[in-house]
C-alpha cells in the first residue's frame, strides 16, 4: 500500500519535468499575454504576477505557474504527459487541471458535469488546439471532448494588468447533430496556488460569514493536509450567511521566511445568486480552490446549437500580505465598474453624494408633509441625496401588503410623488425612491392578479418569508412589467436614485408557464432577470444612481457592484458593529460604494454613542444619514452638518483611495481599530481611529501610518469633537509618520472616543 502511494507520488511529479536550458528570452516579459513559440503554453503577465497555463503532449491542460512575475518564457513550464497508473492515486486526480470535470480517474472537487444524450455522464475535456488571443488581455482556449465531436468548452481567461487579477469563465457548446447535454454542475474554474506545506509554512483561509445584520465577519480557518473547507449560499442569493471571497495567506510556523510570508491568493465570484467556493487540500498541502454557480438542484439543458457560459470568478495574487489582497480587488471592482457608467461620472472628481433616508425615522409612516419637513432639514444640513424608503407605494402599511403594487399611496402623497421631487429637486438635492421589485406580497392588487408569477408547485403550500412570495425573474413578462413599471415612474416623478431591496430567500423554484424548460434554470434565470433590468434602466437613464440592498449587504457580490453605484453594506448602523463589518466588507468594497448611515442612538437603552463617534464610523465609506431629524436638537443638527462639511473636504481620498486598516477591530483585550485610506498617488491619507472600550487606564500607544513618503513633510490635523476646529495641527515629516507615528492623547481612557487625522503632503 505504502509503496503504491509512492510510485503514484512521483509519477504525479513528472507533470512538471524540469529541463537544465531556459528559453533565451530578448528582455523581460512585458505584460499582457504570450505563448511559447514551441510549446502549447501561455504566459499571462500582470503587473506583478504571472499565470501560466498550458496543454501536455496528450491535451490535458493544466496550471503551470501562479505567484510571483516570470521574466521569461521558461522552458521549465513544460508541461508533459500524464502517465495512466493504476495505482489508488491516478495522477490525473492531482493534475492541476484547469476546468477539472466529472469523468475518468478523478476524485477531487471537480467543476463541471454534464449528462450527454446516450446516457453517458464522463467527460474527458482535451485541448483542440484552438486558441484565440484578443488585444494584450483576453484569451480563449477550447477543449473538447474526446468522443463527442462538436461538444466543446471555451476556456476565458482576462487579465486587469494593473490589479494582478485574472477573471475566468468559460462557454460550453452542445455542437452535437442531435441530442441535449445537461449540465448539472457548472463551477466557474478551478485555480491551485503552489503547495505551502513542507515549508515551514502553512496557509490560513480568509473567509466572510455572519448572518443578517452582522455580514462579513473574517474568519480564519488554518488549512489541513486532506480537509475541504466550503462557503457557499444556495438561498438564490449571495447572502449574510457567506460572502463569495476567499483568501488564502502564509502563515509561518518556523522562523518567518522573507521570501514567502506575503503572498495572499484571493477571489470573488461575480455571481448574484446560489453560489459555492471549495478550497480542497490533498495530503501533500496542495490546494485547489472551485467556485462558481452553487450546483444544488442547478440544471440546464443544451439542445444542438445551445451553449452556456459561466459568471467570472475573477482572482489574484500579491506578495504585499492582506493589505495587498485588500487594494486590488476593491480597485479591481471600481475599474469594472466604471466601464458601466456614463463617461462624465469616470471623473475623478465625481463623489457619490451624501445621503440621507427616513427609514429608521418614520418607518413606513410616511406622508408628504412629513417628507417635506425632512427634506428642507436635510437640504440645510448639506445632504446631496434625499431618499424615500418603503411605504410610499399600494395598501403598505406595514410588511404584509402592498409589495408589488408600485403606484404612488394616495393617501399618503395625495398629489403624487412628482411634488416632493421636485421639492427636493429645488432644495438642490438628488431624489430618491426605495424598491423590493422581486417580491409581492400575496395582499397586493400584482399578486391577485398574476398569482402564477411567483416561485411556487401545484398542491404545494406556497412558503411566504416576510410576508411574501418571490417572483420568477425568469418569466420574460415578468421582467417586461417591472422594468416598465420602475422606468414610467423614473420618467413621470424624477427619481435620481433607486435603493434596490431583496428581503426574502428563494424557494420553490421552477419555470411555470415554460414547461418546456428545464426547470432547474430558473436558479440562473431569475439571476439574469435581476441583472437585465438593472442594464436596461443604466441603459436608459445613464445616471440614474442604483443602490444594491438585500436587508442590508445581502447582495454585494462583484457581479452586481460592477453594475450599481452603491451598496448598503448593513441593517446594523450601530457603530462599533459597523466596525466589524466595515473591515470584512473592505476586503472586496470600494470605499466609496460602502454607505453607511449616521443614525439615532441609544440602539438600545444600555449606550449612548457620541454623534462624532457615528459620523467617525460612517466616514469610512459613502456618508448617508438616517437619524430623525425631527426629533434632532439644535446643537446636534448644528454638529451634524459641521461633521457633512468636513466629509466633503476629504472625501476625494476617502472614496477614490486605499482603504486600509492599521489595527483590526478586535473584540478581545483593548477595544481599538484604525483605518487609513491613503490616495492612489499616496500625497494624502485620512486615518480614522476609534477606541470603543479601554478597559485599563493605559494610554494608546502611538499610530505609525504607511504608505506614505518619507522624504515629503506632511501637515497633519485631528478632529475629535468639533468638526470645524482641528483639535490638534501640526507638521510632520513623512519618515517620522511611519516610524514612530502620531499620538492621539484624546483617545485615552473613556469609551466611545474617535478621531479624524487628516494628513496632506505640503
Ligand atoms: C517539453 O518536454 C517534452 C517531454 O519531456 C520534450 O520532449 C520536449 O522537447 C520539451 N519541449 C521543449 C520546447 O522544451
Ligand atoms: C435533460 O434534462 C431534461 C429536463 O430535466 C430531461 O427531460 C432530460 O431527460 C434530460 N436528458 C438527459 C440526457 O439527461
Ligand atoms: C477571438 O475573440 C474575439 C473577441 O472575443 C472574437 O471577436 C473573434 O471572433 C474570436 N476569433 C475566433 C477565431 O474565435
Ligand atoms: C472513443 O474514442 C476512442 C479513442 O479515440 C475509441 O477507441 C473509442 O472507440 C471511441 N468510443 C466511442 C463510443 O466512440
Ligand atoms: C397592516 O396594514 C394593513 C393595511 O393597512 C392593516 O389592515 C393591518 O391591520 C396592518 N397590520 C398590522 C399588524 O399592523
Ligand atoms: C408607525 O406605524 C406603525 C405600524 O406600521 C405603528 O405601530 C407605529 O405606532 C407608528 N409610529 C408612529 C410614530 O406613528
């Protein structure tokens, strides 16, 4: 047994067979892609890392290199056959294969699965010898399957250069003459970072779960030699539970070792629905990490002809540590994101406005002189955007009727909406409306009316959550009368901005009126309903703004954020929660598109949190206010605005910059956490620290900033409790910012103490 396993070792190792002659490249590898002029092999270059993929001499494709940046094209990533064994450990199951699919000799986490139409359910994926290298950034490699002539999968490969992140995705084709191919697992990709163990290393994943009102909370998890750790949702929506990111760092076991201890793998998928990401260690510390559309009750049926392609699991690599893995995917999420909006908004200096909501005020007792009286407050504190929530619309007085019957509540704005926008609009605010456009409560006029829209079985009780019932945004009639509900009201009222809700799971899920549908599609097709809407709405109305909301960070993945404006990243606004949260969330959210509202305290009779301390907590991100306004006293409303003032002179680095944390929220030992968000060309930071507890009378040591340059003197100012006077200013040199730091003598001994450091190049 033992020398079985050995043989199967060292088999397995002749994958990668080293030759003494390296390949006499002219210069460096520039970045961007290319291939071996003799091998089947390519190197996809970025910034400061390369992946290389290639095919052995019997087409089966594999990884070859992902880390640090190649200089040249080694003829040591040569890939070479794999050797059929019949051992109990086939080389083909550790082979680095890139799109490992179900079939043959392999027993790890696998990617795809497909049924063909003789009832065989292998498949054996093989190069074709079809590439396809587009500009300096996308590549496209094609498999097919042995014996099925005309069944292929395009392999998509994309680089963000800048970021060191490649996003992958592939098209499965059914080009058989007749016969459908069901797919019933169809993972995004399969990535294998480089073994860390034997080393004296070993790697830790990064993960982000909670629950609602308590999202993104990192979690670490040391990885083991034989253990799979999965993430997934398969509620039909990103989640609480789970975020759709990992992240993979060194951790050392022996004395540190310079040379390794940075690097961090780390990836999202740009999915909005069921999803899963396995990362499944074998006994030797390799890893291979799988991720994609959850493959649980997923299903779809290719008829000749068809093809489908899987979401972007995009991911990187950087030896720069977690800070490192923290800038690029937001910067990566920004750039994707840009490409969606209209070119005036790419302008630097384009902030997403201040916001505020009359959610936790009012609730759903809103009326028009209400909102009116809110909104002259708000115009006068300096809020940009003024945004009405739930309870304008239908019979809503409460969560159980109402939802779905998008006309404007007579009673309640009994000249229409058009009024209080234009109000607004005069008071020189955007204006905006809440929406849940997926649900209906089975108390509304939609439902009575088209029952049969929702997720449901015959003869089967229909599961309400929150009162209501899901709709099927797989229905093409379904789509057609959202989107021309919401865009007839966008027209007739002047709506700047839509919060976009999602409050309940899926269920039940299936395609009525489309029997001849696979039913199983309805996971993906609700998905792509939710994502046709958003682009004909950002088609139509290029600036119109879009929040994506589901009971808070529901629904953040990077699928959606490359398509709205903003997020809301929790229901939880208290702060010290928000601290927790807000540092998970930073891992993939640009600062910017991270709102977070200032609202009433106490949260509950035990605390009162000071105003500044709110403010401090909501500056990290978009600024939004949610307080009742009404009931604010004058010195409060004066504070407030003071605090609005002075986010607007330092928001160009809070939104547009590297957010970046000095001290991690910790819920042990001394309550502290500090970020910094430091501007892209490093001649500014804003450092936010907050001390919620110090539970010994000890003072807070001094905080060394990062990033910036030495050589330049910095002018430095700290707001504590009076947004207007700096409590402290002062000059310092760049080198003396980083090494001994600067001291906050305000944040000593007493809870619920913060600070603002502004620090500007001189
Ligand atoms: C790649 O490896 C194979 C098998 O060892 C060898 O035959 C071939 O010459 C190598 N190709 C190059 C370009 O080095
Ligand atoms: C494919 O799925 C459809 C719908 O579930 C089913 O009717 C059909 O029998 C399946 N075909 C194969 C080859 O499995
Ligand atoms: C190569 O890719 C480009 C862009 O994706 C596409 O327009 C072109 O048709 C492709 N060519 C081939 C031969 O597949
Ligand atoms: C599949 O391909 C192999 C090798 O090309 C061949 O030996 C075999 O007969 C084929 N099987 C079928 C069912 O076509
Ligand atoms: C909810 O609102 C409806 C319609 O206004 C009303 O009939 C019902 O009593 C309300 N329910 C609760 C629990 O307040
Ligand atoms: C708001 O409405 C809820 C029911 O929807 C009610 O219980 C509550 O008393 C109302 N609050 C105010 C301030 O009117």
């Amino acid at each position: 047994m033992r020398l079985l396993l050995i043989t199967a070792i060292s088999s397995s190792l002749l994958l990668l067979v080293l030759l003494p002659c390296a390949y006499a490249a002219a210069g460096l590898l520039s970045t961007g892609i290319h291939k071996h002029p003799d091998l089947d092999t390519w190197f996809l270059v970025t910034e400061r890392s390369t992946y290389v993929v290639g095919a052995t001499d019997d087409g089966y494709l594999l990884n070859l290199h992902w880390g640090d940046r190649l200089n040249e094209l080694d003829n040591d990533l040569n890939a070479t056959r794999i050797f059929t064994t019949t051992t109990f450990n086939p080389p083909i199951t550790y082979a680095q294969e890139e799109l490992p699919a179900f079939g043959g000799l392999r027993y790890r986490e696998l990617a795809l699965k497909v049924e063909l139409p003789n009832g065989v359910r292998e498949l054996n994926l093989l190069y074709s010898g079809r590439s396809n290298m587009t500009g300096d950034s996308l590549l496209d490699l094609e498999l097919e399957a042995g014996n099925y002539t005309g069944l292929t999968v395009t392999l998509h490969y994309e680089l963000d250069v800048d970021n060191d992140i490649i996003r992958r995705s592939y098209t499965i084709r059914n080009g058989l003459k007749k016969g459908n191919v069901n797919l019933s697992k169809a993972l995004s990709a399969a990535w294998h970072p480089p073994s860390a163990m034997g080393l004296d290393e070993e790697r830790e994943l990064l993960t982000l779960s909670g629950d609602w009102a308590h999202e993104a909370i990192t979690q670490r998890t040391r990885l083991r030699p034989g253990v799979s750790h999965t993430v997934q949702s398969p509620r039909g929506f990103p989640s609480h539970q789970s975020y759709p990111y990992f992240a993979l760092r060194q951790v050392p076991t022996g004395e540190t070792s310079p040379g390794t201890s940075n690097e961090v793998y780390f990836g999202a998928l740009a999915w909005s629905g069921s999803w899963e990401i396995t990362v499944d260690t074998t006994i030797y510390g390799y890893s291979r990490i799988t991720g994609g559309i959850h493959h649980q009750d997923f299903g779809w049926t290719l008829e000749p002809g068809e093809s489908f392609t899987t979401p972007v699991f995009a991911a990187g690599y950087t030896n720069e540590g977690l800070p490192g893995a923290r800038k690029r995917m937001p910067r990566h999420v920004r750039k994707y994101q840009l490409k969606n909006v209209k070119t005036q908004q790419k302008k630097e200096d384009m902030y997403n406005p201040v916001l505020y909501n009359s959610w936790e005020a009012l609730t759903f007792n809103i009326t028009y002189d209400k909102q009116i009286a809110l909104a002259d407050k708000a115009a006068a504190m300096g809020i940009e955007l003024f945004a009405v929530d739930d309870g304008w619309f239908g019979a809503r007085d409460n969560d159980s009727a109402g939802l779905g019957d998008w006309f404007v509540n007579k009673r309640k704005f009994p000249h229409g909406m058009k009024p209080l926008a234009d109000h607004v609009h005069n008071l020189g605010m955007k204006f905006g409306l809440w929406f849940e456009p997926e649900s209906f409560n089975p108390n509304s006029d939609l439902y009575r009316k088209h029952p049969d829209w929702a997720f449901y079985y015959d003869g089967i009780p229909r599961y309400e959550a929150r009162n209501q019932l899901l709709m099927n945004l797989g229905l093409p009639e379904v789509r057609e009368y959202l989107y021309n509900r919401i865009s007839t009201l966008v027209k007739e009222i002047g709506i700047d901005f839509i919060k976009w809700d999602m409050n309940r799971p899926f269920a039940e899920v299936t395609m009525h009126n489309y029997k001849d549908r696979n039913p199983r599609e309805a996971w993906v097709l609700a998905v792509e309903g939710f994502y046709s809407i958003i682009d004909k709405l950002k088609q139509e109305f290029p600036d119109l703004m879009i929040e994506t909301c589901a009971s808070g960070g529901g629904r953040m993945d990077i699928g959606i954020l490359q398509k709205v404006d903003q997020a809301w990243t929790s229901d939880n606004t208290r702060p010290d929660a928000r601290l927790f949260i807000q540092y998970g969330a930073s891992m993939f959210l640009p600062p910017r598109i991270m709102y977070g509202w200032v609202t009433d305290s106490p949260y509950d009779s035990q605390i009162e949190i000071p105003l500044s301390f709110r403010f401090h907590v909501s500056f990290m991100g978009g600024l939004g206010v949610g307080s009742n306004l009404n009931n604010m006293e004058e010195s409060d409303i004066k504070e407030a605005a003071g605090w609005i003032e002075l986010y607007k002179q330092i928001r160009h680095v809070i939104q547009n910059g590297d957010l970046d944390w000095l001290v991690q929220p910790s819920c042990v030992g001394d309550l502290v956490a500090v970020s910094q968000t430091t501007s892209q060309d490093r001649s500014e930071a804003v450092v936010l620290a907050y001390r919620f507890n110090s539970v010994f009378s000890d003072q807070l040591n001094p905080l060394r900033l990062r990033y910036l340059d030495p050589k330049h003197t910095y002018r430095v100012r700290v707001y504590q409790d009076d947004p207007s006077t700096p409590s402290d200013e002062y000059e310092m040199s760049g080198a003396l910012l980083l090494s001994r730091g600067i001291v906050l003598p305000g944040l000593n001994n007493i809870m619920f103490r913060s600070a603002v450091v502004w620090v500007q190049q001189k």
